[in-house]
C-alpha cells in the first residue's frame, strides 16, 4: 500500500456529506466542505470505517441510510476486539463521554486501537471537543494505546508532506 496517512471516518461525515441541503448556515456550511474534501482530498488517504459506523449510517430514513452506506461501501472495515472493548470501558469509567454516548467512545477506542493517524467528525460534543481530548488522551494512552489526531474535514485540506505531487 501506498505512503498514506489512515482516517477512521465517523459517521458524521457521511451523514453531512449525502444530507439535503440544510437551511441552517452552519450546518450548509459543513456539508459543503464535507462534499469539498470528499471530493477533492479523500483519495491521498487510506480512508476506514467499523461497524459502529455501519450501524449509525444503517438506522433512521431508509433512503437517506441507503445513501450514507453505498458511500461506504469502498472502504476497510476495522474489527472491533476485546482491546476496543477495554479501551472502550476505560473512556466511560472516567465519566468524560456519558453511557448513552457509547458509540462515541467506541469510535475513539477502535480508532485507538488499530493506530489510526486521523478520526475525522464532525461530532464536536463528545468527539472533537477540544475540552476532553487531552482528558481522553491520557485514559487511551494508559490503555496502551495513541490516540488518533481527532479533527472535522476542513482541517484536513492539504498543504503537508502527504500530498501526492
């Protein structure tokens, strides 16, 4: 395989990248960079996912989950192991992320786990929320583990080394 830097996608970016356009400023404004990096960055990465994803990007609207698993499809799917499990309990053990957001660790933990150099969200709560990264940082790197550079698609536009020329 190629050079490339790895990137977990979470399930936000396919949500924003095949959502109707949205009303909200914001929220337009994200899916258009979303739809800009699709287009013209997620080929200098090797780009995969987990089931957690498939599972979020599978529920809700049948259309609309349809759209967000076919632009899944293409891409390596990371297995979740007892490791992603401890790692997992360990980040909600410290009560950072609440229960009910288990699937956001989780992200974190598979990411961890597998020595992912990029989880690219757009879930600033409990994901790329600069206030509990370092917090979780510790607790995934007390598991053993580095976490990876957790960042939103418009942070991911180039400019570095990675670039083919």
């Amino acid at each position: 395989m190629e050079n490339k830097f790895t990137i977990y996608l979470e399930t936000t970016i396919p949500s924003f990248l095949t959502a109707r356009p949205s009303g909200d400023l914001v929220i337009a404004g994200k899916q258009e960079v979303t739809r800009r990096w699709w287009e013209e960055r997620k080929n200098f990465y090797h780009i995969v996912i987990s089931a957690f994803v498939l599972d979020e990007a599978g529920s809700g609207d049948s259309q609309a989950a349809a759209r967000r698993l076919e632009c899944l499809e293409e891409f390596e799917l990371l297995e979740a192991d007892d490791v992603v499990d401890e790692i997992t309990k360990a980040i909600l053990a410290s009560g950072i992320i609440p229960p009910k957001a288990i699937t956001d660790a989780a992200h974190i933990a598979i990411a961890s786990r597998h020595d992912v150099d990029f989880l690219m969200t757009w879930n600033c709560t409990h994901i790329a929320n600069a206030e509990i990264i370092r917090k979780i940082e510790v607790i995934v790197r007390n598991c053993g583990y580095n976490m990876p550079i957790i960042c939103t698609p418009d942070e991911l536009f180039g400019g570095g080394t990675n670039d083919e020329n």
